[in-house]
C-alpha cells in the first residue's frame, strides 16, 4: 500500500509513535479513488496502537467521502476499534461513521464469516452467503 516498497521493509524497526503520528500521510501507489457512484464504503482496516494506519489515513484525506457513510471494519490485537472511529470522524468531518465489525486476530474464519453475516443482515444490507 505505501507508494515506495522500501517502506515496509523498514516497517517492524518504527515505533508505534511514528505509526500514530497526526501529520504523517504515507504517499501510496494509487491514492485517490472515484468514490462518486457509491453512497457506503465499506472500510476494512487493521487497528495500529489503537488507531488507523496512516495509510488509511491518506486514503481517506485524499478522497471524497463527503455525504458518504463509512462502515468500519477492523481486525486488532485486543484494542477493539481503539480510536479509529474518532481518526476517521475527525479525517472524513461530513461522513457518516460507522461502527461495523472488530475482529480479534486469533478468531478463526468461521467465526469471522458468522459475525459478519449477522451484523450485515442486522443493519439491513443485502449479502451474498457464497
């Protein structure tokens, strides 16, 4: 996802600080998107010391989620959505943010396939089983 591959070499060596920080915006490979011709956007992401990646980050600065409801999903250690839900709020002000799915990383894929298709129908979006 970072524009240049050296970055993830040098990834495990930062510090959590460095992932966190609030003014970092990683170039990536394709950073914007044509986000027009949908209304939710499913965002799937890992939680980084309690919070978004700052790849995701850039993402969301980069394009327009204005009027768009985000439904985020995460995968963490034990941290639950942390603050990902304010990150975002605060990234994508005229977005409606929503707390979708946490997934802990030790759950197996059943589980994860389960939870997910029960919160899908409980918030009334269409899926398929398959």
């Amino acid at each position: 996802m970072y524009g240049d591959h050296r970055d993830l070499h040098s990834f495990p060596t930062r510090r959590s600080s460095d992932l966190i920080d609030d003014e970092a915006f990683p170039s990536l490979v394709q950073d914007k998107l044509d986000l027009s011709t949908y209304d939710v956007i499913f965002l799937g992401t890992p939680v980084w010391s309690g919070h978004i990646p700052r790849p995701i980050a850039t993402f969301l600065k980069h394009n327009n989620t204005q009027g768009k409801t985000i439904v985020v999903m995460n995968i963490h250690l034990g941290s639950r959505f942390g603050s990902t839900i304010n990150d975002i709020k605060k990234l994508c002000p005229n977005a409606k943010v929503i707390a979708g799915i946490s997934v802990r990383a030790s759950d197996d894929n059943q589980s994860v396939k389960q939870k997910t298709l029960e919160w899908l129908t409980a918030h009334s979006f269409s899926h398929n089983t398959q």
